[in-house]
C-alpha cells in the first residue's frame, strides 16, 4: 500500500476519472485508501459511495492507515452517503439527476473552502435492473466525464470483476480516461471521447478509432523508450559528475595544502632566527606569492559557488574594452617574459564599448591570459580585439598544446580538468575557464575554444553585445 501513496499523488489530479479493474479485493484497497488519504492531507474532501461491505472494508483499512474516520466524518470532510440519497434518490437511478447533484456537491465543497473534492463509489447497484441498469450506467460513466474537465474533482470507480459480468466491464473502461489494473495507475487506451462513446459508431467511425489507438500506443511506447534513453543518459551523466567532483575534491586538497605548507615552513624558519636579512626577504615573498596564490584558489571557489547558486550579479556600465586589454597583456607580462613566450596585441584603434561591469571583464580577460601562459611552454601568445557587425570579439590564441577538437566544451564545465592528478605540472583548479564561461553568458555574449590538435596551439574567443551608442557613460 505504501508503495502505491506515491503514484497516487503523482498520477492522479483535479478531472481526472479513474476506473479500477479488480479480483483481489486488497488490489482495491491498495488504490482506494491512499486515493482518501492523500485527499484528506491535501485539503480535499472525500465523498465515498457503496454498500455496507464495501464502506466497512474501506473504513477499516483507513482506521489502519491511522485516519480518524469518525472525526473525519463529524468534521464533514471524509463522507459515506448511501446509494439510496445519492445515485437513487430519484427511486431509480437517472443520470441527470445524479449529475445535478455533483454538481451541488461541487459548489458546496468550494463554498466550505475545501481545496477539492473526491469522489468514489462502486456501482453494485446498477447490477438490478429494476432500479439502475448496465445501459443508464453506461450512459452516466460517460456523460460525468465532461463534469470532471470543468471542476477541481476527482472519480474513482471501482468495478469487481467477480460481481460485475464481462459487458459492463468492458463498456464502462471505455468511459474512463485512466484505468488501475491492479494496483497501477496507467493511462486508459480504449477510452472514447464522450462525443464518441455516447452514440453507435458505423464500422468506418470504429476503424479510425482503432487506429487512432493503435497509434497512440505507439507513441507511447516511443516515449518511454526515450524516457528510459534520457534516464539512462542522465544516470551515465551524474555518474560522471560525482567522479569528476571527487577528482575534483582531491585537487582542491591538494592545491590548497600545498601553499599552505610552503608559507607555515618559511614561517617557521623565519621565526627560528636561522635566516639573514637576504633569505629574510626571499622568505617574506615567497610568503606573500603562496599566501596569494592560495587566496585566488579560494576567490575562484566562491565565484563558481555564486555561479551555481545563480547568486552573481554584474554591475553594468559602459565600458571601453580598450584600456582592459591593454591592463590584462601588461599585468601578465613578466610572467611571460621569464616563460621566454611573445606577446602580440592587436586593437582597434578606435575604442571598443561595451555594456557590462569592468571588473568582471577585467577577469575574462586575465583568465584567458592565465590560461594561455599555462599551457604555452614556447612560442607566444597573441590578443586581438574586433568590434564586429555583430558585436565585439576578443581572441586570445596561442602556440602551446591545444587540444583535441571532441573535448573542447568539455573544457568550460565545472569539475572538468585536463589532468585531474595531484601531480600534474600545472597548478590551480582549473576553474578558470568556468568562470570565463559563467561570466561572459552573464553579460549575454558567448566563447568558444577552438584547436587544430595537440600541439598545434589554440584559440578561445570571447563575443559580447556591443553597447547601444545612446548608452550614457554612467558616473566613474
């Protein structure tokens, strides 16, 4: 019974009509009482209609499931009206009137402020022809389905295969959208629209009808064959993204350990007296260089946390892209010079705006020089900066060790290392085409990584939107 709450609450809502197909008594109530009691936890009130068996059988499965039924009913939201003043309370059993009365029952559920309403019942009284009748009965399965499109209600009928004969069964699926077969929720494939299901159909009327259903079968089998394709995609995906995470984790460690490590043994030496004023100040910037270091990992780490967590915000200006790039190439200079790499720069000459936040950018900027300076052991690196019919492009390209083209949107996702081993030659977290990434998106531009192969160096180009020209320049 536990196992069905679920596909209860997830399979079943406002104008739905459900029909229940059993032998096994406990099939039934494995489906009616979690169909009541997630009524009753969801503000709904529950109106169930059969004989005495029937509603004792239910009452006690839900005084198990620990439902208060006599609070329940003094409370006026869990019901057992007789068949008597409901479905012949005319004497015999008259699909109008029976109608009519869900209709009332509708508006006063709303009036009381319930959320809903559910229905149940089983039928048993249409087996006396002298009050019901299969044929009324049929009539009133179909025709109430246009009362559950236009209310917040729920139908639950249940129709006991040793009790009701094999036409019945037969007619009344085909006047119920959804039908459970066993303890199953599936949709109903014989069902028939009521425009249909309420008058004869000629044999060409039924031809088209069975080959609408043979297709709709069909197509729900395509659908799950692509939900069981995704489902496994997303599977094999989170797979490889908790072992990406770990891979992750473990650098992460390792990273952060390792200037720590160098800046608590200068510190000690220092501290020792063991130094002279000459190793005194090598220690200090070795200090400062680590304690540096460590503190970029760090703002890199919080960075991609506001980026998952979509708490990143920009702080748009105008910007000339000009000054920026001429900022990045020059702070990244020295380290070039001592790697005995070029660096060529390539600008328009006349200024190249942008509506975005300059420290941002400024970031861009030096994660794509940080990169190129990584993995360029010779050669050099060259920027160029466009403005575009469509925009503005930056290009940093260089001779170092590219990649293969089957990887390259792989190497902006987060966890994503090249070599995730902690002894790897290069440094860092590997973020910071991430953060590139997350960033220029952010400003509603786009990047790409572009290599012939290994070897044979690579190119990542940043567009971005460029400012409208009646943008005024906005203070500072």
């Amino acid at each position: 019974m536990q196992r069905f709450r679920g596909e209860v609450a997830e399979r079943l809502g406002p104008g739905d009509h459900v029909c229940a197909v059993y032998e096994d008594p406990a099939d039934w109530l494995a489906v009616a009482v979690p169909y009541v009691t997630d009524g009753l936890a969801a503000g709904e009130r529950c109106v169930y209609i059969g004989p005495d068996d029937v509603i004792g059988a239910l009452s006690a499965a839900l005084a198990g499931a620990g439902v208060d039924v006599e609070g329940e009913r003094r409370q006026g939201a869990l019901a057992f009206p007789g068949a008597e003043s409901t479905y012949l309370r005319a004497g015999a059993f008259d699909p109008d009137a029976m109608l009519e009365l869900w209709g009332e029952l509708a508006r006063e559920t709303e009036s009381l402020g319930y959320a809903g309403c559910r229905v149940g019942g089983a039928p048993l009284w249409a087996l006396d022809p002298k009050i019901g009748g299969r044929d009324r009965l049929i009539e009133y399965e179909v025709r109430v389905n246009e009362f559950f499109r236009t209310s917040r209600a729920i139908g639950f009928c249940q129709y006991d295969r040793r009790r009701f004969p094999p036409e019945v069964i037969r007619d009344v699926l085909r006047a119920h959208p959804v039908a459970v077969v066993g303890t199953e929720v599936c949709p109903n494939l014989y069902y028939e629209e009521p425009e249909l299901a309420a008058r004869g159909l000629s044999a060409a009327q039924q031809v088209d009808w069975m080959v609408a259903q043979i297709r709709r079968a069909r197509d729900l089998e395509r659908e799950r064959t692509h939900a069981l394709e995704r489902a496994r995609a997303a599977r094999a995906e989170a797979e490889a993204a908790n072992g990406a995470k770990d891979e992750f984790l473990a650098v992460v460690s390792h990273e952060l350990r390792t200037p720590l490590n160098v800046i608590i043994g200068w510190v000690s030496m220092l501290r020792g007296g063991r130094l002279d004023a000459e190793a005194q100040a090598r220690a200090l910037e070795i200090v400062e260089r680590n304690a540096r270091a460590q503190t970029k990992l760090v703002e890199d780490l919080i960075d991609v946390s506001r980026i998952a967590a979509g708490r990143m915000r920009l702080e748009l200006g105008r910007v000339d892209l000009v000054p920026l790039v001429n900022a990045a190439v020059d702070a990244i200079r020295p380290a070039a010079a001592d790697e005995g790499l070029e660096i060529g720069v390539d600008l328009d000459p006349a200024p190249v705006v942008v509506r975005g936040d300059a420290v941002r950018l400024q970031q861009v900027l030096a994660n794509l020089l940080a990169n190129a300076l990584k993995f360029t052991d010779r050669g050099r690196i060259d920027v160029t900066l466009r403005a575009m019919p469509a925009g503005v492009e930056i290009a940093v390209s260089d001779t170092g060790r590219g990649f293969d083209r089957d990887v390259a949107a792989d190497l902006f996702r987060r966890f994503h290392q090249a070599d995730s081993s902690t002894t790897r030659p290069h440094g860092g977290l590997g973020l910071g085409l991430t953060i590139v990434k997350s960033i220029v998106e952010l400003h509603g531009g786009s990047v790409r990584a572009e290599s012939a192969g290994r070897g044979r160096g690579a190119t990542f180009t940043v567009v971005l939107p460029a400012a409208d020209p009646r943008m005024r320049l906005l203070a500072g």
